[in-house]
C-alpha cells in the first residue's frame, strides 16, 4: 500500500500511530513492510492457505463474533444434502464435469431450493463461459430468502458445520509448509487479529492485485470475506475488506463497465443461450428478494435512457437491441480471435496491451493481424508503434513490410483538459474540473466517441441492423471550439430523469414502466436536486470524519457498505466505540454518521409478509441488501465457476505440488492451450524458481505515463529483478548486473538487484526461491527509459469466475548476464520448451 | 523579521515515496538527473546535487529498510553562504539560505565548502544550485512543495522552535516504544554549524545516512587561518628581505637615496 | 555465507552510504585553478621580490620581477575568470567585500594586486621603448615624469598586496570542508608562501643577469626549504586526514613537488656560474611549484571523494566529546 | 533602495551604510520581488490525479493558457493536499515535450507515420467502423438471434471517465460490438 497509494497510507500511518498493529503479507518486502508492525514473507499464490488457516483457528477455537454470525450470516442455513465437499472429493466439490472442466453447481444450493432438470438459474457452464460471476459480485444469484436453518449450529449441513469441516485441514503447520509462514509468526498474527475483532474492536484487510491476478484469484477474496463474517468485521467502521484499486477511475470502469459481460449497474448482457426475452432475461437472472428484485427497474430504466422514445413497453423497451454474449469475449479471447482474424478492427483507449497484458507475443501478434487499430493516448505507446519497435521483428517473427494492420494513433486530451468524473477505489465519485482546452489534435475520448457516433450515424440506413445506432439518444450540448460534448449532460443521464424530466434524486424512485431512465442505477442520485453532487468540495477541515460533502459515493452517497451490520439486530451500536449508523426508536428510522444503508423506515422487528418482494423481503436484521436472504455469504450456493468455498490449489505453473488435496491446480481454470500461449510444465526442474510482479511507487503499470515522464524514469530508470544473495550466489548473479529470466514464452533480461529484503522459503521441505520483477517498462512508448517486457513472460491463464490473468504467481529459470538476441533467443526458448 | 522556518524530516515515517523529490522538481523546475540504475537499493539518484535538492536514502539493514529525505541544512552558520564572493548567497528573512541564481557566477567554492556535501554546480547552467526551502512559496505564505507532497508527513515544515519541540517530544515516544535507536540530528544550537534548519530524526549513525557525523562550519577556523596566512605572508617578506641581506647589506646605506632617486 | 561487496546491494554500514561521498569534491578545473594558484603566487612573490630589488638597487631584478608579478596577476585572473561557471558575471566578484569569504578578499586584492603590478610593470616597460612611442601613448610629462614615480609606489604598494596574494590561496583551500585541505591550515600558507617565493626566486634568476640573481637565487633556496619544511610539518601532523597527499596521483605529484623543489631549490644557490644549472634550477622549482598545485588539487579532490576521510576523524571527534560530556539521557545506550 | 542609480544599489555601498553583507545588502533586485508564481494564474481548477484510484485532489494552476503548476488540493478529506511522487509529476505528465499533439497514420504496409488531419481521420475511422460492422455482421448464432459483430473490439484503460466509458458502452452495444474490455479485467 505505501508502495503503490502512497497516499492512501497516510491513514495506515496514523491508525498506527493511534495504536493499531499493522501486518504486512507479500511474497515481496516492499516500502510497506519497511513501515509496519510485522512482515511475513509468503510463497506467492498460496494465501489461501493462510486465510483458511486462520477461519479454522477462528472455528476451532470458537472464536468467532456469534451473536454477529447468527444474525448476519447463512452460517445456520442448511445446505442440499446433494452437496459433497473437497473433503470428500480429494480437491474437487461436487458438481465437477472432467470433460468441460466446468462445474453444475446445483448440488451447492440451499435445501429445497435445488433447481429441478437442466440449465440451473445462475451459474453453470455457459454462466461461467460467459463470466457471469462478474455481475453476482455485487449482486447476489438466486436463492431463496427464507432458506431453512439451524440456529443452534448443530446441523452436519448446516454451513458453519460444513465450514468447519473443510477448513480442518488448514493447520499452522500447513501453512509453514506452503507458505513459509512460520507457526509463530502465524500465532501472532491469528492472536492479534481476533483480539482485535469483536464488539469494542474491528479489524480491515487491505488487498490489490496481489490477490485477484490468479487462477484462484475470487475465491482468495471470498476467503477473506469468510473470515471477515465470522469475526464481524463486515459494514462496520473500521472493519471491510479493502481493494486499493490501482487506477484513477478503475472502480468506474466496473461500475459503468468496459467489460464485455455487463451493462452499467452490474447488470449482466443478455446470453443468446440463455434468455430469450425481457422477461425471460429477467426471470432467469436474479433473485426476486432483496434489492435486485427491482431490476427490472434498473434495466427497463437504462433501456430507456439508450433509446429514449423508441422503447416502449410493446418492443420490450429495445432489449432486443442489446448485442447477444455466446461464450468468453474477454480481452484474452478477443486477443485470440485477432491472431485467428476474426476480430477486424481495435479500439485501444489509454491503454497499452503490447506491453501492459500477459504474454505480449500474443498481444502483437494479434495486433499486427488487424485491419485496422486505432489508439488514444497521450504519447506513442507501443501498441501505436509495435509494427516497427515488437520485438518480434528482431527474432524475424514479424516484418514491418509485411504487417497490413492500418494504424490510427488519435492525441488524447489529458485529466486537466476535459471535465468528468473519476470514482475512486472507495467508490467516491470526484468531479474534475477542466483547466484548459487540449492542445492541437488532442481531444478527450468522450469527444471521440460523440463525434464518431455522429459521424457513424451519418453513413448508416434505417434497416434493422442499424436501427439500434440510429435510434440511440445521441444528442449532448456542445460546448466551446472543439464542440465538446457536454460531460455534465451525460453524468446527468446516468444520474437518469423522472417522468417530469428532472434529475432524480434516488434508485428508490426508478420504475419499471419505462416513466424514469437511468444511465447507471446505483450512480442515481449523483445529480440529485440538479446539482452535481460529484462536484461537492466541502473542504475535509469543515466536516466529520466521513466527509460526506465531499464528491458522492454510490450508493447514496453512502461510505460504508451494508453498515446496517454496525447495529445489533435490534438496531443498537454493537458498542459506544464501534457507533456508525443506529435504530432511533423515536423517530422511527435509521439514522448515524452515515447514510444507513438500509431502507430508512424499516424497523429492526420488521419480519417480511408471505410473497413480500425485493427489499420487503428481507427483514429489519438483515443487512446484506443485496443478497437474496439479506444475509452476508460463507457458503456461497449459486454464482460462483469454481465452487462455494476458497480451496487452495497451487497456481497453474508452481513448482511444488499441492499436499492438501490431490487435486493441483484449480480445476475449473481457464486454460487457453494454445501455440501462441505455451506453459510451463508444473513441478518442473527447467523452471525451478518462482516469479511474481509487481509495481513500484515511482511507476504507473506499464509505464505508459511515467516512463516518458524525466521526473519519473530517472527515479527507476531500468527494469530489474530483485532476488535473494543466496540465488545470486547458487546462480551467480551480481548485483547490478544482469540476469535473464527464462520462461516457455520468452527470454527477457533485466538489471539485477541482490538483497536481502528477498527471503528463500523453504516449502515443504525443499528451498524454494521467489524472484520478483517490477513490470513497469517497455521497448519504447516514448519513454526515457526503455527496456524488455516483463509482461512478455506471462502465460494466459485466467480465474475461471471473472477472467483476470494469473500474473502474480508463475515459474521460471533465471540465468547471469543478458539474453541472446534474433533467431537465437528463439532457440533459447525451444530448448527450455522442449527440455 | 520573519520568524526562523526550517524542516523537520521523521524517517521514522518514511515510505521512500520520492515524492518530494518530485514535487520539488515540479515547483523548481529542476532538471532531471541523469538515468543510472545505480543498484543501491531503490535509490537511482545517489546524492543531494545541483539536480537533486531533495533526495531520498536506502539503506537495507538486517530486517529493516531505511528510508530517509535528505535536503540542504540551511546551517545556522552557513559555510557556502560565508564563502560565496559574490553574495548570490544569503540568508533570507526566514533564516535560510537561498541562491540567487541572477548573482551566482558560478566560482563553485561554496561546493567544497559544504560540510554536508548538498550545494554544486549544474555544469550546463555552469551556476551553484540548491534547496531554496521554496524560498518563493515561503514570501507567499505557502509551505515548501516536499512538505506539502509528503504522504506521511516525514517531511515537516514550520517555525523552528516549534519543530524542535516537536522532534523532542517524537524521540521520547520512540523510545518509550522502544525504538532506543531512534535519535534526532542537526537539531541542537551548540552543534559545529550551530544547529541545522533542517534536521532529522534518524534510526542508525548519521553516516549510515550519509550524513557527516559531527560537521563543523569550515568558517568557524577562518580567523585562526588568516593568522597562520598572515605569519606566512610576513615569512614570506622577511625571506625575501633576507635574500637580499646576504648579499646586499653592503648597499644598505644607498637604500634611502635609492628610494628617492629619480631618473 | 560470504558476502562480497559486490553479490549484494551494499549493505551500508556504519561507515558511510554505499562508500558514496560525504561531502563534494571540488569542482574546479586543471589546468585553470592549479595554474591560477601558481600564478597568484608567483606573482605575489615576485611584487615583494621587485619591490625589495628596487630598494636595494637590483633593477634589472626589480625590472624582471615587476614583469612576472604583473603577469602572473594578469595571466592569474584570465584562469581564474575562465575557472567560472558563468563568465561574464567575473565582476559580481566585486560585488560585496567579505572577510569571510577568502575568495572575496582574495578578489578585492587581486583587483588591487592586479592594478598596481600593471602599473609598475608599465613604468618599468616604458624606458625600455622608444620615446616617440612613448609619448604617443601617453600624453605629456605622464611617461617622463609622473609614471616612473607612480610605477614605483605602485610597485611599493604590491609589496603589500603580493604576501596576501601569496598566502590567500592557502586561506582559500583551507576554508572548505575538504578534510586534507581545512585540517592542514596552519602548514598550507607556508606552504603556499615558499613555493610562491620559490618560484618567484626561480623566475627572477631565470630572467635576470647572473649578477643581480644572487637575491632570486637565495630566494629560490629559501622558498624551497620553506615550502618542503611546511610540506614535512603538514604531512607529520596530518593523520588519516593527510593521506590523500601520499597516495595515489596526487602522492605522485607531491612526491615529485618535493623533489623538484628541493632539488631546484638546492641547486640555485650553487648553480651561480652554469646558465645550464641556473636554468635546471629554475625550471625544477617552477615545475615543483606547478606539481604543488596540481598535486593540492587532486589531494583534495581524493580527501572528499572518500567518506572515510569525512567520517572517520569526525566520528573520533565526536566519540571523544561523549565521553568527556556528561551523558545525555535522551541518548541511546550505545 | 529605491532611489535608483546602480552605485546605491552597489552591495558593498549598502554594506558601508550597514546592512549585513551576508543578508540584506546581498539581495538582488530580482529577489526582492519574488513570489510564489501560484499567485499569478489565471485560473484554478479543482482536479483529480489521474494515476491510482485514491483519489488525491489536485489544484491545476493555469497562466497564459499554460500549466503553470500541479499540487495538492489542501481541502480533500481523502489526500489532505498531499501527492505521491506520480501525483506530483502531473505538470510533466500534462505538458512533457514527448506528448502527441498530432494525429498519425500508418498505413497498411507503412514504414513509417504520416500526419493527417483530425477531422479526415475522424472520417476514416467511422467509414472503417461502418464497413467492418457491416462485413462481419451475425444476425444469429446457433439459431439464436445474436445481433453482433466480432469484427470490432476495444480495450479501453481504467483512466478513462465516468461519462466516457458511459458513452462508450452505449455506442459500442448499439453498434453490436460486445468485444469491449477493460484495464479493470487485467
């Protein structure tokens, strides 16, 4: 966190201060565990072991926050007897089908609520083809909400019974054997973080990349949550489980997504296989209790703010409209269809695959396949320039004359010539202000796509192909010389507009009817009253602590998610310290330091009706909204690709086995065997070490806007990998010097740092060592300073829930001095390919 | 006069973000250093110098990383200021010392003068250049650009009083916390260049820092060096006028009409 | 394990950061500031050599010696004002007068110095050319009567001015943070002031009638014998901190100062009937008095170019105070 | 000092009248009117660093139709005025002399870039998105109505705004194209 939200850090700096005991996990000592209480060193990709660790020390020792657990959690509800554990299963979890490698998960569900014959409602095999997981993130899949309990916990199926069970295995001395964490070290760090759960006490966990860029990545996340609600740690002040999100506005490209399986509001795009129409869609996907029961709401809002008049009840509201998803469309398959040549066209926006994405090959190969590419950014980024800087024209794999791909490199506007909204990693959406007008031909990307929207929009007819674009609202003030659309004119639209044609001011108002639009439902309220609330700039000095006149986070403007969970069930702060939001009897509503997330009116004794729907459903002690059954997930019964509970499975390229179950790797992984996508075999004496990446302070990912910054690049002017003296000294490897690093992709070489701020593990009784390499640099893109591609020795294997690559856990060989160059490193790699 | 500001750095909470060497560089227009992956640590520009006026230190120890924000001392007996000839040095109402870079002609004896080695000369400018303490910011009420960027607060800027006591009470803290390293530099009056207007809480020895461990203002011997000067300056007549004794002394009569002779 | 320097980022231990300096060396230039330093000297010296000729009626000396003073003045200052950074702004030099700068003073003496040994070297130079030149130059009586008169007190005058622009320099090395050359302020102005001296001697004989060079002879002999004796002193005293003047180029080049000065020097005195030997002498005690300067320079550069040189005698300094202090409570146990 | 002529304002006259030679009577004129050239912007505008999602708020100072200076915004609860050192670089991000002003095209075969105006190459790529869409249109899928082109795909950065990925979306999913991805799935 020091190393890469500096800032951010403050805070963990003063909390320290204040007194809190700051641990510190990474297979990398970075500025971080320079600055906290204790460091562990961990093998990368072995987390959950540490996690599961500490949920069986939490159940085994009783330790958890039961009152807390009861209430808020479906640790009593009973699970369908069909379900068999990894337990039982040696690795797998019931469901699992060899052939697709795809789970049924309908053995996980609910008692009484497993899904009859065929495709169940959520999750499956073309759910999971098509990321679905994605959109249940926020969202909560199917299931009933009043499922059958057992509030004594006693019941062998009931989930805190089935908890316990699984998570038997995960000993301290497990965890000294495959993380190389210590069993004192993992005392200290079991002991302080319950001491410090619990009414008077909350403890948070902080997590970025390092835990979702796996093939395992969600479940590490979920594992965390589990031990989150059992310590009671979740929707109260200080408590959570943070995600520093490594981009400006990264959180909004989720929520209002560039992402090829949802639709603003974490709403998923329809499956061609899957839905039929509106309503079937809508019946197949969700839950009808808890706040997604009103997607309908949320859907038939956003249908209306794309096509305006022309959706009318009759035509569904244009949901025929909406393109039709068949399977995996992300990034690493569109990057194959262009090796394959489906994929024509490419719009690269402010970002740098060449050298930002895994296994860059791939990505250039791909590239240089197009028939056209155009990119915006605000220097040359080798996605602009590959065709004649990718190192494949060195090895002779590429030829500049011989690459037909049509290249548009388009100025971008920067942060300061253009007005908009970034939401930031704690959801806060900050309205920017525009300071000057971009110089020459830069504009801003919403300029871009307006006007080629126009432009697009002159060249087309009125058939029922294009149909969709013609009618889409497509209509924004221009302001000033450039003609710029006016971004305060989309936010509104996203913000959406009452049947009068005012902004509204809630998602509670958004109907089904198609009377309200509402470009992104849970940003509704961002232009409430008309006003931009994202502009507010109260300054922090005039306000409490949680500064709520500061810029508006979804929803609501609330700052803490589900915080109706920092009340007891009868709507009491668990204690004066921990006070966030409480049940005022005499008022009769929810009120506190924040906006209570929860419906205002609904008292703590509210029990829902027979057939009450979405949040009527739920009842006034049920703080996960947004779950079908109000409750916070231990056991997750539909949603998820690779099952209801965090296994840990070796990454797919490791060099040790996994001695926990005999299954290995994640079997539901994705897994794109291909040539242009060689693996390291596991367990393999050719790539005996383990390598992880990571960023540092004075970089920014690829490097794209601090390589060619001088301020910048002079502070870490060449690519390095960092190792231990005693791998220096068994490879021999001079620091300052070099060394290449060798997997089944490429060869790359890096500058070496020796030190010891790099530990050897020893797991499972053999020393493994952990090379770590900064990814920030490439052949060119403008920048100062220039070198090989880290990202080049990735491999494309992806988390089977939401398709992010494993690039923080992979193996390799490292050798002294730099790497051959043409022809012979391609040499290089076919010996190590082939042994 | 303007009450004394100065710099308190804390490397006790450093991050090592480099931000201030940053920020400095924005607000001061100050070039880059040069690209060199010196594998010292995660420090790639060494040293405080003409392009570098903040500069930040790693140093890896057993278990620790030590990280700390170097910048100009702004000496209370200033060595560079007391040798610069021209008077491009001064000290300023708020008791620093800045360049002024429309004097500087760039004789550089201000460079070894330094007993902290921070002032040099830009070579391509070919004129002195250092920490100003933002002297600009500081006539408008602003606070230094480092200071200002410094996530954690490291780097803290006011009234020297006022930080001293703060760096005092910070160093019994640490110790109460059992951190007996913890130890403040530059800070005291009677030090050799009576107390530094930036000074530092430290983990280790100064030297490990980089940092001189006892500096002592080169001018403080100034008076005792003329004197010597002078001695050799009268050796030096006197041999001369022996020279000639030797074997003028005969002429020693003519010495007065000589004088007075004209041509 | 065995832990070279060079496996690992250099842990950095108590003794400095990643052996960097602690200090920066100087930056000026050779040959200008060696050269500068020599010719300042030499002409210091030879202002009072020419000044103290004239009274004792060695003309032809005081003659020579008035030249090479307002030479090495003039040539002095072309070094020096090239030595800076930003050329133009020499005359900021002038700016202000400050006694604690020795460059200041030494600037102020140098404009002084400088005028007056151009004066005197020009009432020496005008009987020398023809009248009619002369008075076409200068007007009226001015080359006939006032000049001589002037060139003269000018002459007079640099005789103050020439042991300062002798010694400054010593002043001017000394007063920096450079260990070898701030600890070696006692010895450095006699040193300075013999090799100036010697020089200056050096010259004379060089550039005068064996007749008149007794005086530049015995000053030669006794400028190096005082400049080898300074040398002797200083490197006896010096501890740690002398060591940059034994080893290394700058070792050499003093090594070679002393031989060629003394050498030089010892043979003026001796080499009255040879003009061989005379100029042998000479041209030993002026290259010993120019490897004076270079060798000064490179020493320096040397004694702030390692940390041990900064640290180590500072860190004895503040040891021996700790002990002798009554011991701070705030202090962490050693 | 104001009574003008270069001999009064001649330091070591000042020093003669006693002001100290290392302090006033050393001060230039150029000094003596120093100021924080914050004071001097046209306009200030109240930003966000575009580098991690923190959030800091940044204050854009702008004179002459230039940045003049990038800092902290003091007010923001979130950063408290302070920046990491990639905030604090935001000046040269905006206005380092390696940033593209110009439109470049290269084309199919090309060995090198050419210059091309805006407004042409705007018309190029709509003309391409038209006949690619067109080319590589699926009306079905397996018998199912699909409504799509794979023939167009994008990947956009997770710096891009609120408003933009928003029209981007919108633009992409009525052209059909579904291929459209994020740096927030990498």
């Amino acid at each position: 966190m020091a190393e890469c939200h500096p800032v951010g850090y403050q805070w963990v700096m003063e909390a320290r201060d204040r007194g809190a005991k700051v641990f510190h996990i990474d297979p990398h000592f970075t500025r971080t565990s320079a600055t906290v209480d204790r460091y562990l060193p961990i093998r990368a990709g072995t987390d959950i072991v540490l996690l599961g660790a500490l949920i069986n020390h939490v159940l085994a020792n009783e330790l958890d926050f039961r009152e807390y657990v009861l209430a808020y959690t479906n640790a009593a509800t009973i699970i369908s007897a069909r379900y068999r554990d990894t337990e039982d299963l040696d690795g797998l979890f019931s469901g699992f089908d060899p052939e697709t490698r795809r789970y049924d998960p309908a053995s996980w569900s609910y008692e009484g609520d497993e899904p009859g014959e065929g495709e169940p409602r959520e999750g499956g095999i073309r759910h999971a083809e098509a990321a679905g997981s994605d959109s249940y993130g926020a969202r909560g899949a199917g299931a009933s909400a009043q499922p059958p309990a057992d509030p004594t916990l006693r019941h062998p199926r009931c989930v805190y019974q089935i908890l316990k069970r699984h998570f038997a295995r995960y000993t301290p001395e497990r965890v000294a054997e495959l993380c190389g964490i210590s069993e004192e070290e993992f005392a200290e760090l079991a002991e302080a973080i319950t001491a410090n759960s619990g009414r008077e006490r909350t403890t948070a966990w902080v997590y970025s990349v390092g835990w979702t860029q796996h093939s395992v990545g969600v479940q590490y996340i979920r594992a965390a949550s589990i031990l989150q609600l059992l310590l009671g740690n979740m929707g109260r002040p200080g408590g959570g489980i943070m995600a520093l999100r490594g981009h400006a506005s990264i959180q909004g490209s989720t929520d209002i997504p560039t992402l090829f399986n949802l639709l603003p509001g974490y709403i998923a795009m329809p499956h061609a296989l899957r839905h039929d129409g509106l309503d079937h869609y809508l019946e197949q996907e969700g839950a009808d209790t808890g706040y997604w029961g009103n997607r309908r709401s949320y859907l038939v809002s956003l249908l209306k703010a794309w096509w305006g008049d022309a959706a009318t009840e009759d035509n569904d509201f244009c949901f025929g409209y909406l393109p039709r998803l068949t399977g995996d469309h992300s990034h690493y398959a569109t990057v194959m269809g262009q090796i394959d040549g489906t994929v024509k066209g490419y719009f690269v926006v402010g970002e740098n695959p060449a050298v930002g994405s895994a296994n860059g090959k791939a990505q250039r190969l791909g590239l240089a396949n197009l028939d056209w590419l155009v990119v915006r950014d605000l220097t040359l980024v080798e996605t602009a320039t590959f065709w004649k800087d990718a190192p494949e024209l060195e090895t002779g794999e590429l030829r500049t004359e011989d690459i037909g791909t049509e290249v548009f490199f388009m100025p971008a506007a920067s942060h300061v010539e253009k007005e908009g909204t970034f939401t930031n990693t704690q959801r806060l959406l900050q309205w920017r202000e525009k300071a000057l007008d971009p110089p020459g031909d830069c504009r801003s990307d919403l300029w871009f796509y307006y006007h080629l929207g126009k432009l697009i929009r002159q060249r087309l007819g009125g058939d029922r192909i294009d149909r969709p674009v013609m009618e889409l609202t497509w209509d924004y003030p221009e302001e000033g010389e450039h003609r710029e659309p006016s971004a305060a004119a989309v936010l509104r639209e996203i913000n959406g507009t009452g049947p009068d044609g005012r902004a509204l001011s809630s998602l509670r108002q958004l109907k089904p009817d198609g009377s309200t639009t509402c470009g992104c439902w849970i940003y509704c309220g961002v232009y409430a009253g008309e006003v931009n609330q994202a502009a507010r700039r109260r300054p922090g000095s005039e306000q409490s602590w949680i500064a709520p006149e500061w810029g508006w986070a979804w929803p609501a403007n609330r700052r803490i998610l589900y915080n109706r969970a920092s009340a007891d069930p009868d709507g009491r702060p668990w204690s004066e310290r921990k006070a966030y939001v409480w049940w005022d009897a005499d008022k009769g509503l929810w009120t506190g330091l924040d906006i209570p997330d929860f419906d205002e009116h609904m008292p703590p004794d509210y029990r829902p009706p027979e057939g009450a729907r979405a949040e009527a459903a739920l009842a006034g002690t049920d703080p996960f909204i947004m779950q079908s059954d109000g409750k916070g997930w231990l056991f997750v019964p539909s949603g998820l690709s690779d099952g209801p509970l965090p296994a840990h499975y070796e990454p797919h390229e490791s060099p040790v086995p996994n001695t926990l179950y005999g299954q290995r790797a994640n079997p539901a992984r994705r897994i794109l065997d291909r040539p242009e996508n060689p693996y390291n075999p596991p367990m393999s004496s050719r790539f005996p070490y383990v390598f992880t990446t990571y960023r540092l302070t004075e970089h920014h990912t690829a490097g794209g806007m601090s390589r060619p910054l001088p301020y910048l690049a002079e502070l870490q002017p060449a690519p390095f990998c960092e190792v231990s003296p005693r791998l220096a000294a068994e490879v021999g490897l001079v620091n300052g010097g070099w060394a290449t690093i060798v997997t089944a992709r490429t060869a790359i070489e890096l500058r070496v740092l020796v030190t010891e701020r790099v530990r050897p593990l020893r797991i499972a009784g053999k020393v493994v060592h952990q090379i770590g390499v900064p990814y920030h640099w490439g052949y060119g893109g403008g920048g100062m300073v220039t070198g090989d591609v880290p990202n080049d020795l990735m491999p494309i294997v992806l988390d089977p829930n939401v398709f992010i690559q494993e690039s923080k856990a992979g193996t390799c060989d490292i050798l002294p001095g730099r790497r051959p160059h043409g022809r012979a490193l391609l040499d290089l790699i076919e010996r190590y390919r082939h042994g | 006069m303007a009450e004394r500001m100065g710099f308190f750095t804390d490397t006790s909470v450093c991050i090592g973000c480099k931000a201030c060497e940053v920020a400095c560089k924005e607000w001061n227009d100050v070039p880059d250093d040069g690209f060199v992956f010196r594998a010292t640590s995660y420090d790639n520009t060494g040293s405080l110098g003409a392009d570098t006026w903040r500069h930040v230190a790693f140093i890896e120890q057993d278990g620790r990383w030590l990280m700390s924000s170097d910048v100009c001392k702004h000496c209370t007996q200033a060595a560079c200021l007391d040798v610069c000839p021209t008077g491009a040095l001064f000290r300023t109402e708020f008791d620093t010392v800045v360049v002024q870079p429309d004097i500087c002609n760039g004789c550089g004896y201000c460079v070894p003068a330094c007993p902290y080695g921070v002032i040099d000369r830009r070579e391509r400018d070919g004129r002195a250049w250092k920490c100003t303490m933002c002297y600009d910011r500081l006539r408008g009420g602003m606070e230094p650009a480092c200071a200002k960027a410094c996530p954690t607060d490291s780097i803290q800027f006011g009234p020297l009083d006022e930080l001293r006591e703060r760096a005092e009470a910070r160093v019994e803290r640490l110790h109460a916390d059992g951190v007996l390293e913890a130890r403040l530099y530059g800070e005291s009056p009677d030090d050799g260049v009576g107390g530094d207007g930036a000074f530092f809480l430290l983990l280790d020895e100064p030297e490990t820092y980089g940092l001189p461990p006892d500096p002592v203002v080169t001018t403080r011997d100034l008076p005792d060096m003329w004197r010597w000067a002078g001695g050799a300056a009268l050796t030096l007549a006197g041999a001369v006028a022996v020279s000639f004794l030797r074997v003028s002394f005969p002429r020693v009569p003519f010495l007065q009409a000589s004088f007075l002779r004209r041509r | 394990m065995a832990r070279r320097q060079d496996e690992m980022v250099p842990e950095a231990g108590f003794r400095s950061y990643y052996g960097q300096p602690v200090i920066k060396p100087p930056i000026w230039h050779e040959p200008h500031m060696p050269a500068y330093l020599y010719l300042g000297g030499l002409s210091g010296a030879a202002s009072v050599l020419a000044a103290t000729a004239h009274l004792s009626g060695h003309e032809r000396l005081g003659a020579a010696s008035r030249m090479a003073a307002f030479v090495g003045a003039s040539a002095g200052s072309v070094f020096l004002v090239t030595e800076l950074g930003r050329p133009e702004r020499f005359l900021n030099m002038l700016r202000l007068l400050k006694f604690t700068s020795p460059m200041s003073v030494g600037s102020w003496t140098l404009a002084a110095h400088g005028g007056l040994t151009a004066i005197a070297a020009a009432a020496a130079v005008t009987p020398l050319l023809p009248a009619p030149m002369v008075s076409r130059i200068l007007p009226g009586c001015l080359g006939g009567r006032v000049l001589p008169f002037i060139g003269d007190a000018s002459a007079m005058a640099s005789a103050v001015t020439g042991p300062i622009m002798a010694t400054y320099t010593a002043v001017l090395l000394a007063d920096t943070a450079v260990p070898a050359w701030h600890e070696a302020y006692r010895e450095l102005p006699f040193l300075f002031a013999g090799s100036a001296l010697a020089s200056a001697g050096a010259v004379g004989m060089l550039s005068t009638p064996r007749a008149e060079a007794a005086p530049a002879r015995a000053s030669a002999a006794l400028g190096a014998v005082m400049e080898t004796a300074a040398g002797i002193v200083m490197e006896s005293r010096l501890g740690l901190e002398g060591e940059p003047y034994r080893r290394g180029k700058a070792g050499l080049l003093m090594k070679a100062s002393r031989v060629l000065t003394l050498g030089g020097g010892l043979l003026a005195p001796i080499a009255g009937r040879s003009r061989a030997l005379t100029a042998l002498s000479g041209l030993a005690i002026t290259a010993g008095a120019l490897c004076t300067r270079f060798g000064l320079l490179e020493a320096g550069r040397t004694s702030a170019a390692d940390p041990r040189y900064t640290v180590v005698p500072q860190r004895e300094r503040a040891e021996a105070r700790r002990l002798t202090v009554v011991p701070d409570p705030a202090a962490p146990p050693p | 000092m104001a009574d003008g002529g270069w001999l009064s304002r001649w330091p070591v006259i000042r020093q003669l009248k006693g002001e100290d030679g290392r302090r006033e009577a050393a001060r230039s004129a150029r000094t003596d009117v120093l100021r924080p050239r914050v004071e001097e912007a046209d306009s200030v505008a109240r930003s966000v660093c575009p580098y991690c999602a923190v959030g800091c708020g940044q204050l854009v100072y702008v004179k002459d139709g230039k940045v003049s200076q990038i800092e902290g915004d003091p007010d923001s609860p979130i950063s408290r005025g302070r920046l990491c050192p990639k905030g604090s670089a935001s000046k040269q991000l905006v206005t380092h002399p390696g940033r593209q002003t110009h439109v470049l095209y290269r084309r199919p075969y090309g060995t090198h870039w050419q210059r091309l105006d805006l407004e042409t190459a705007m018309d190029m790529i709509a003309d391409r998105v038209v006949r690619t869409r067109r080319e590589t249109w699926q009306q079905t899928h397996d018998g199912k109505e699909v409504r799509r082109t794979l023939g167009i795909a994008s990947l956009g950065g997770a710096t891009l705004d609120n408003e933009e990925n928003y029209l981007m979306k919108k633009l992409y999913t009525a052209l059909g194209a579904i291929q459209v991805e994020n740096q927030a799935r990498i």
